[in-house]
C-alpha cells in the first residue's frame, strides 16, 4: 500500500516526502511543478500532472494501490490571492472536490490536509486554539477554510476520513541539507531575510514597526518543516488506526518579532543584514501564535527542531550552500 502525496516536489511536500521515505513508506507523488522541483523529490515514484486532470488521477489509482493521501498541491501566496481569487478556487477549491471525487469512486478513505493559520483571520485570543473563530481575511485563507469544509462533508457522506493541519510559519530546511525552501517569487521572512545576508537584496524590508507589540513589529510563531512533515506522518498514524476526522494546529507555542528573526539571523549568520522600516503589508495581523496542545496529545506530537536559532541555521546551511536554491 502506497501513500499518494499531492504537491510532494514542494516545499513542505518534499519535506514530507524525506519524512515517508525514511521509515520505508512507499509513496507515489502528484505534482504539476509550477511551484515545486523534481530535484526535491528525495524518492517515490512522481507523476506530472494536475488534480484537476481525471485522466492523470485514473492512473495513478489504477496503476497504485493508494491507502492514504496527503494533500499539499495548492497555490499558497496570500497577496496573489487577493489579485486572482478566481485561480485559487479553481486549482485549490475544485482541485481538491476532483481528488474527493476520485477517492470516493477508488475507495480511498483517508487524507492528510495541508491547511493554515490564515483560517483563523485576525484571531480574537492568542495563543489560537482550533475552537477560535475561523474568519479569514484572505481569499488564499478563505479556500483553504472551503478545503477543510468539504472534507467534513465528504466524510459524512462517504465516510473519508481527514485530518486537517493548520501550519503557523513553516520555515527551516532539512538536517541533511539536501532539500530546503526555494519560493519563487519568494515572500516569506526567513528566506528573504538570509537572501539579504547572501547579499542577494540590498536588505530586508520590515513591514511596519507601529503594531501594538513591545517593539512594534509582527509577532509569528516559526515552526520547522521537519516538525511539519513529521506531524503528517503521524496524522496518517492515526488515520490507519481508524480515527475520527479532526483539524490540528501546529506551531511552536512561542512568538518571536521581525526584529527579533532579524537579530537572531545577524547572530547565525554573522553578516550584518541591512533593515529598512517600510509601511505595514495589507491584511497582516500583528500577533499569531498557535495553541498546539490537541496535536500533542492525540498525535503525540513533540516537535524537537523548532528552537529559532536551530530554525534560522539550518535554513543558512541551505541558502549558503545552494544560493540558487534548486537551479544552483
Ligand atoms: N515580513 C517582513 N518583511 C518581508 C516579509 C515578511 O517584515 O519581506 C513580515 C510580515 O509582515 C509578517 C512576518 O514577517 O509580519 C512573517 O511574514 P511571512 O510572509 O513570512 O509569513 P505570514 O505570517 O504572512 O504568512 C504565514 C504563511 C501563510 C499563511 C499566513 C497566515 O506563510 O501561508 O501565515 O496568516 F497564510
């Protein structure tokens, strides 16, 4: 029995993958690579092609005997999705009622699903449980809210059962150095900020430094994405053991501010990391930090890497070595 990873060549995905194939799961990956790279695909066998293709889904139901999915293809930038909405409910939303549809007709009752903090919107308490209202401020939150809704439904129907995982910021790369983030364009705070440290940018823009936090800059909560791909993998546990469905935030528990990223990233790095202040970024909450009691204790989930400046230095080994990322 084979575990399907839909969008395995990216960032998370591919994280996931190494996590699978170090415990000797067998794994078939479905990715259309316009985010992802064949080159972070540390194993598994890999069929090109899209969700919403039923052509490439019949095969690789046919031709696999699936037991589980682990669904990660979607388009993930939150400024891009406030631009093109309707891409993001096209690839994310019908995309994944085509995988539904096709695990109903193959008889597979399992799916891991990739989903975000950005469910949540401005959150009314922190740290954030999975009770919080759901109120998203994006259309890139909003479809993946949609995602997690029609899995419910699609279990009361037909009985899929599905396992939802609310990310805080995923960021690191893998201990072996082989795999590690490589967005383009990138958006995301701790690749752009050791970009900055390459020298590849002038330096790091801080978006706003007047939000009501001690020093006036955006509070996350950074979570390592070997912690990630190994909360799937237990999620996938769980589902075999045949639990119920249910949604799980993951994060570190902890915030820590631009500034505080930035300083760390001086120390790891050594360099000095030029910081501009620039007007806050739309739609930007100042504070998220996630509630990750329920994935600890019915996933018996224990994330070891997610300490920042471990984070921020395996990210360096990554960006330093491959300065290119997957095309160096
Ligand atoms: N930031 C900067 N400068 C940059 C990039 C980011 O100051 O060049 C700041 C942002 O304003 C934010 C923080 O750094 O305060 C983190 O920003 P990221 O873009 O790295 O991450 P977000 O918190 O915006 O996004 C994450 C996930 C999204 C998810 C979102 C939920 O990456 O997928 O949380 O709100 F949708």
């Amino acid at each position: 029995m084979a575990v399907l990873v839909t969008g395995g060549a990216g960032y998370i995905g591919s994280h996931t993958v190494a996590a699978l194939l170090e415990r000797g799961e067998d794994i078939v990956v479905l990715d259309n690579l316009q985010q992802g790279h064949k080159e972070a695909l540390l194993g598994g066998k890999l069929y090109v092609g899209d969700l919403r293709d039923a052509e490439v889904l019949d095969r690789v139901f046919t031709e696999n005997e699936i037991d589980a999915i682990i669904h990660f293809a979607a388009n993930s930038l939150v400024g891009e999705s406030m631009k093109l909405p309707g891409k993001y409910y096209h690839n994310n939303v019908y995309g994944t009622l085509c995988l539904l549809e096709k695990m109903n007709e193959y008889n597979v009752k399992k799916i891991v699903f990739s989903s975000t903090a950005a469910t949540y919107g401005e959150p009314e308490q922190v740290p954030i449980d999975e009770y919080d209202r759901t109120l998203p401020t994006n259309a890139y939150g909003e479809t993946k809210l949609a995602m997690e809704k029609m899995m419910q439904w699609f279990d009361t129907a037909h009985e899929i059962k599905s396992i939802s995982l609310r990310y805080f910021n995923a960021a690191g790369a893998h201990d072996s150095g082989k795999i590690g983030e490589d967005h383009r364009p990138e958006t995301h705070l701790v690749p752009i900020v050791l970009e900055a440290a390459l020298g590849k940018r002038p330096h790091i823009s801080v978006f706003g430094d007047d939000y009501d936090t001690p020093d006036g800059t955006c509070i996350r909560d950074y979570i390592h994405v070997s912690d990630l791909a190994d909360a799937h993998v237990l999620a996938v546990d769980r589902l075999r053991t045949g639990a119920d469905s249910s949604v799980y935030n993951l994060g570190n528990g902890q915030g820590f501010s631009v500034k505080e990223v930035i300083e760390i990233a001086r120390t790891v790095t050594g360099k000095e990391i030029p910081a501009l202040i620039e007007p806050r970024r739309a739609g930007d909450p100042a504070v998220l930090v996630a509630s990750s009691e329920r994935a600890r204790s019915e996933l018996g989930w224990a994330p070891s890497r997610s300490e920042l400046k471990h984070i921020i230095t395996s990210a360096w080994n990554w960006h330093a070595s491959r300065p290119n990322g997957y095309e160096g």
